[in-house]
C-alpha cells in the first residue's frame, strides 16, 4: 500500500500542511481528526464513521477534542512492525515507536503525531495503537470512564460483563448476539455520570479466542490472524450482522461477574454491589488506570443491580439467564 501524503519542507515537521480533515462525535464528543495525508482519513471513516449516525441530541455541547496527525518520513523505512512504548504523567500521554512519536495534553482535548508512512500501510496496527488510542483518550478524558467489559443490551437494558482475561466475556458477547441481543462494547465501557448515568461503547468489532469456533459452526472456516495488540484472535465485523446488532449507548444498566465453571448449566444470582465494585476498581490494567473518577463510575453501576453469572457449557443458556434480567 503506497500512503500519500504532502511532506513537510522542514525536516522537523513543524510546517506541514493539515489540509485534510473529519469530524466525528466519538462516544457523543465532537472530535477532529486532521492530516496532510488522505490515507489518515479514510482510517478514520473505518474506525469512526459509525458515529456518524448519533442523535444531535446525544453529542455533548462541549470544545472540540483535535488530533494532529503528520505523516512524515523517518530517517529509514521500517521493514518489520515495531511495538510501542507508552507512558502517561497526569494530563500528558505520550508513545513511541521507532521514529513514529505521539502526545497528547489530555487535559485540553489535543494531540499531535508524527507518524512514518509504512505505519499508516500497517492499517490495524496504526488504526489501534494511533488514531483509535488518541482519539479515545481525548474524547473519554473528562466524562466516559473506561471500564474493563464487555456489554451487551436487550429491551434497552445494557448487561455489563466483568471477569479477568479469558474469562470468556467476548465468547459469551457473541452468544448473546446469536441470540438477539445487541452489542455495546466487547472489552471497554465506557461510564458518563455528569448527566445521570449513561454507558457508550464501540460495538462494531467483535474478538474471539481460536476455541470458540467449537461452540459456533459458522466460525469453522474463520481463520485466527494476529491482532493489533499481538494477541491471536478470530476477527468478527458485527456490521454484517446487520445493523440492528449495534448500539452506541444506553441509559439503563446492571453488571454480571462472568466466571467459568465446569458442567453445562450455567447459574446466576445477585451479590453485593461492592464486590462489584472492588473488581472494577483493583488490578486495573494500563490504560484503564488513567483516570481519578473510574471508582465513581464503578460504584454507580453497581447500584443498578449487580450479579454473577457462572457460566457452563452451554452458552444459549448463560445468554438466556442474561435476557430474564430484562423482561
């Protein structure tokens, strides 16, 4: 893939012209994404353009949150895929990989990047690790807590499913899809409370351990790829399975301990709120620990109604103990 861009004529970049622009309200926060390359663009419609369609009503009254992103050659091409280093002090978030560089001033809703044109052909790497990273970083940073779930919702009832690491929640997610329900978020939920509570998510990927494919037929010839973040998953678009699968957000909510257990029924009972609570809240993974108010959002959700779902074997069963919470 050959990347167009306009060079910069300084050699650090500092003149290079952004003439090349979109504008998306990312989990209903009015957002820029600019560039001297039509390549950064069209990753953006393949990441963001779902957002196109929120209700005027949804998109918060708030500054435009802007990212910068320069396409600009490093001092040799890179012939193999190099990993990021991350690191974050207060408002400031910034990433490096080989002579790619990002930064970001959380705090005032902006980031610049200067981004080498074999990353931006490197499409998943680029859309995840830069223009999904900083994006989402400037649009959650005052209001939308990330949580470490997944979400689905049915009759307008957003299910929250917590649980470690191969616990299954994105298994389960597509199970629940299957059975008619709609998907909010795979792996991060997003938490508003300046206006009540309200939940965003970005549903249209889905990804599934190599093993689920016993449990799904139509998956047996889905071939496992490495993913952006290096983990070897079974890539799903949600999109095919038609729009009606897809929610933005929700405005009622309760949250579900997802375990596995062995034997094929699956059980589900209520629990304290504040076990709820403390699993959000420890051990939080990077990333998910940036930010002061995720305590609050955790708290808020599990006084909605809190459970734990133990789930066995058969999965449209796990599904269906979810779907009584909402009838």
């Amino acid at each position: 893939m050959t990347v167009p861009f306009t060079p910069a004529c300084s050699i650090l970049g500092h003149d290079a012209t952004l003439d090349q622009s979109i504008r998306l309200p990312l989990l209903g926060v009015p957002l820029e994404i600019r560039s001297n390359s039509p390549a950064i663009i069209a990753a953006a419609e393949r990441s963001f353009s779902g957002w196109r369609d929120l209700a005027p009503e949804l998109i918060e009254q708030v500054a435009l949150r802007r990212v910068d992103l320069v396409v600009h050659p490093g001092r040799q091409p890179e012939t193999t895929r190099a990993s990021f280093t991350f690191r974050s002090y207060r408002p400031y978030f910034l990433a490096a990989s080989g002579d790619t560089l990002l930064v970001a001033q959380l705090d005032q809703g902006t980031a610049l990047g200067f981004v080498t044109p074999e990353l931006v052909a490197d499409d998943l790497h680029f859309r995840y690790n830069v223009l999904e990273c900083l994006a989402l970083l400037l649009a959650s940073w005052h209001d939308r807590a990330p949580l470490h779930a997944g979400a689905v919702i049915h009759k307008d009832l957003a299910i929250v499913l917590v649980g470690k690491s191969a616990s299954g929640k994105s298994t389960l997610c597509y199970a629940c899809l299957r059975a008619g329900f709609q998907l909010l978020a795979e792996d991060a939920v997003y938490v508003s409370l300046a206006r009540g509570l309200r939940l965003w998510g970005n549903p249209w990927r889905i990804h599934l351990l190599p093993d689920a494919r016993r449990y799904f037929p139509e998956l047996a010839d889905l071939p496992a790829q490495i993913q952006a973040n290096g983990k070897l998953k079974l890539g799903i678009d949600v999109t095919n399975l038609g729009s009606d699968c897809l929610r933005t957000h929700a405005e009622r909510a309760v949250v579900c301990l997802v375990q596995r257990h062995a034997g094929a029924t699956s059980t589900l009972e209520p629990i304290d709120p504040g076990i709820v609570v403390d699993t959000l809240s420890q051990d939080l993974e990077p990333g998910f620990d940036l930010y002061s108010n995720h305590v609050a959002a955790a708290s808020a959700l599990a006084d909605r109604g809190s459970y734990r779902l133990s789930v066995g074997s058969n999965l449209a069963g796990a599904a269906a103990l979810l779907k009584s919470l909402a009838e």
